[in-house]
C-alpha cells in the first residue's frame, strides 16, 4: 500500500524500534537521525525539517484544524531558528 504525504503535516519525528534510533522519511527515504529522544537527534529533526522548508516544501494547514494550525505554529519558528544555526 503507498505511503500517502499529508501537506497539512510536517514529517513525523519518531523511533525505530528495533535500532532504538530516531527516524524521519521524506519523499520515502528514510533518514536516521542518532538515539532517540537526545538533543542531537531533536536538533538533527529541526535541521532537516528547515531545510525541506528551504527546498520549498510546506504543510498547509486546513484552517478547520485547529491541531494543524497548532503544529505549524509550533515548527514554524524552530525551523526558522535552526535554519539560522545551520547557516553560522
């Protein structure tokens, strides 16, 4: 069954469990990010989620999703931050 991308979502920070490391896909590869849950994996994630934001790349929220609206407000300005650490 095909992986569907969401536009209203950012991808998923989550754990791989039988390597115990922190994983996020996009356009389905995969990519490893270090231990789950540290701060290098965390810092890792938002490096990454700015850079697809760089490439162009958004999630729109729908604006009936308040939870949407919620992460995107959330993400938006961690993005922002680690684009601009990336970038020192």
């Amino acid at each position: 069954m095909p992986t569907r991308i969401s536009a209203t979502h950012p991808p998923r920070y989550r754990l791989h469990k039988p390597s115990g490391q922190a994983v996020v896909t996009f356009g389905r590869k995969d990519h490893y990010l270090g231990v789950h849950n540290t701060r290098e994996s965390l810092e890792a994630y938002h490096r990454l989620i700015a850079q697809w934001h760089a490439d162009g790349q958004q999630f729109l929220p729908n604006a009936n999703d308040v939870s949407a609206q919620r992460r995107h407000a959330i993400h938006a300005p961690i993005a922002g931050r680690c684009a601009a650490l990336c970038a020192a």
